[in-house]
C-alpha cells in the first residue's frame, strides 16, 4: 500500500495532482489511452480474445488479498460503469494485482434488439444495441462504444475490464453491484485478451495514474463541479464502506445540500427527457 491511497481530499490535493499531469502531459496521455482505456482494442480485436471459465467472488478470495481490496475500498470512491477505473485502482495499491481487458457476454433479451453494422467472422458482427425499455437519456454513457453481436449463439458482447491475482480472476465492479446495488451479474459470460496491465504505484506512472483516478472519480463531477446528470449514470457503488473522513464529511456536506439522499448513493433528482 502507499500513502496515495489515503489522501486527505480537498482544494490542496487536487491542486498538487493537477500540477502533476499538467507537467506530464503527454506521458498522461500515453497512459490513458494504452493502459487504462485500452484504446487499441476494438471490434475486430473480440476475436483475439480467449474464453475465461471462472472468476471468484470477494469472500471466496484469501485472506490477505481480501483484506487489501477492503483497504483500498475504504479510501476511494468506486462507481458504476467505470471499470476500466476500477480494474486500475485495484492494480495500483495491490501487489501482483493486474488489470485484465476483455469483454463480457449474454444472450440477446427477447425484447432488445440489435442493428448489424460490420462483419468481422462468420456470423460475428459489430453492433449497435437497442434497449426496448430505456429512454436514450436515460442509457449509461459507454465507457467502450462498441458492441458484438454473434448471430449463431445470440449472445450480444461489450468491453469490459476486471483483475487478475496470479492465476485467479476477480471482479469488484460485478462484487461492488452485487454487495451494495442489488444488482446479480452471475448470468454473464467473460472472455480475456491474454496481456494483462500492471501499474506500479512506486513510478512516475503510478503517481500519475493515481492522480488521474481521484480527479476523474472524486474531483471533476463530485467535489467540486457536481453534476447531477454524470453521478446519475455513474453512482458511487461503495459509500457504506468509506472510512476516509474527508470524503465522509464531503458525502454529509452533499446530503446537507439536497443533492443526495442520506444513506443512499442515488441523487435525489429525477432525471427528465
């Protein structure tokens, strides 16, 4: 662990991590877009990918491993639809913990449908995907744009990251949506590009990459410029865990100001058309 873990959030540290990128510029950008979003996968790549039989749950981790996940829970923010972030979070402050890119699938909804766009196999298709019962405003910004559509098995397939521990899997974007949302992932199947990423919190890279996650995660729509539309489709999975005090009393000051609901992390707000 590093003391970039338990950073006391407010106008100083997010000054002195902006700093940081800004004289880093182009060394930032190298690492955003090859390391944490994995830009250079797309559509055609699904086919690069491998099948990946089994993850484990949080509780069915070792000890020493579930008690470091807890630890770097406590002392940031995690939210939905973010896990190219949280795959690198966890990465970052665990020893031997890399991030793995790949996709996750399941069958096509009967009511859903998909739009064939471009062939890349036999009956393997890039998509786009049609929700029957969500409104456009209200479908979660993509963290990956791009979907799969294999006709023969009609299962529908998106871009997703999660973590490798030596030869073992996990998933604390899937385990967070389970433990705190409600919300089951156990009928999704993963299929993995075989290079995983590691970051080592000990670098340059790592400052910098650890830098970027508090201001994207914690800064740019939650501290300071809150907006309600973003937290709307990026909610905060793990608040019940937190026990960093600056950003409990940041999480009360928003409840005072009506833009949350106490004890929950959904925005008060409804959203409109």
């Amino acid at each position: 662990m590093n003391n970039l873990l338990k950073s006391n959030y407010g106008e100083d540290d997010k000054h002195r991590k902006h700093l940081l990128i800004d004289k880093n510029w182009d060394y930032f950008e190298s690492i955003n877009n090859n390391k944490i979003w994995s830009r250079q996968i797309k559509g055609e790549t699904f086919l690069e990918s491998q099948a990946l039989l089994q993850l484990k749950h949080l509780r069915n981790l070792d000890d020493k491993l579930q008690e470091d996940i807890i630890k770097v829970m406590s002392n940031k923010i995690i939210r939905a639809c973010e896990c190219h972030f949280t795959a690198t979070l966890f990465s970052l402050f665990i020893d031997d913990v890399k991030k793995v890119d790949g996709w996750y699938g399941y069958k096509l909804p009967d009511k859903d449908r998909v739009d064939l766009i471009r062939k890349i196999d036999t009956d393997v298709w890039v998509c786009e995907y049609k929700h029957f019962d969500k409104p456009k405003h209200l479908i979660p910004k993509s963290s990956f744009g791009e979907r799969i559509y294999d006709k023969k098995t009609e299962y529908v397939w998106g871009r997703h990251c999660w973590n490798s521990y030596k030869d073992i899997h996990f998933d604390m974007t899937k385990d967070c949506n389970e433990l705190f949302c409600n919300k089951t992932w156990s009928h999704y199947e993963y299929r993995e590009f075989p290079i995983h990423i590691d970051f080592d919190i000990n670098s340059i890279e790592g400052w910098i990459t650890a830098s970027h996650y508090d201001l994207e995660s914690i800064y740019a729509e939650w501290w300071y410029d809150w907006d309600y539309e973003w937290n709307y489709h990026f909610p905060i999975m793990n608040m019940g865990c937190i026990t960093n005090q600056s950003i409990i009393d940041k999480w009360k000051q928003l409840i005072d100001e009506g833009k949350y609901e106490k004890d929950s992390i959904t925005p008060i707000k409804q959203i409109t058309p």
